[in-house]
C-alpha cells in the first residue's frame, strides 16, 4: 500500500489517495501520517479515495480500527470525510467503518462515485 497527502488550493479540502492492497494493521500509520501532515491537520473536510486498492478485512477489524481512532484523532484533521471504493470489499468494510463513526464528532459517508462525494461534500454545512 501506498499513498499520498494533497490539500486542493482552491477548496481548502484534504485529499488522501490511498493504492494497493492493504489491511487494518496498515491504517494506522495511514492515519497517522494524514494527522500529523500540517497541511491536513487543519482540514475541516477530506476525500479518502480508496478506488485503487483492494483489502481483506473483517467486522471486528473495523471495531478495532475504530477504538483505535477514537483513541488517537483527537481533533486532528477532518471532521466531514467522504470514502470513495469501488471494489467490493474495500466498500463493504468502508460502509461498516460509516457506521460505527456518528458517535466519535465526525461525518463519515461512503461512495462508489467521486463525483457524488465531491458533491455531497459541498452540501455539508
């Protein structure tokens, strides 16, 4: 897996390009990283686009990612997040994440469109 951190000049939004195959033990670091990059410290809104990877992860993987996040993201980053996936897999886990996250302070809403992310981001107060 790799990835790479963007900040778009003219919206001001996060965007995280994430490639390859992946699993829960690697999302850490991903997030990690996005939180303590500067430039993304300090967005209000971000696109996860995950329509280049392909992940085998299960329920309980994504509870644990979960606790874990709750646990490390304090306040760090984007508070409104639109996931883009694609492969079914990668979705699937990604609608599970969508889920678990109302209760943490942040928006999560999963797409299989970037286009209907990007629109659902500009609707968000």
């Amino acid at each position: 897996m790799d990835f790479t951190i963007e900040i778009d000049g003219e919206t001001g939004w996060g965007r995280i390009t994430v490639r390859g195959e992946f699993g829960v033990k690697d999302l850490p670091g991903l997030f990690a990283a996005a939180w303590s990059d500067p430039r993304y410290a300090t967005v209000e809104r971000a696109i996860w686009n995950f329509l280049n990877t392909r992940a085998a992860m299960r329920l309980d993987d994504i509870m644990r990612l979960t606790e874990w996040i709750a646990a490390n993201k304090r306040g760090r980053g984007a508070k409104t997040i639109a996931i883009v996936a694609a492969e079914d897999a990668v979705f699937g886990t990604s609608r599970m994440f969508e889920a678990l996250q109302s209760e943490f302070g942040w928006t999560v809403r999963v797409f299989r469109d970037e286009i209907a992310a990007i629109d659902w981001l500009r609707r968000q107060p």
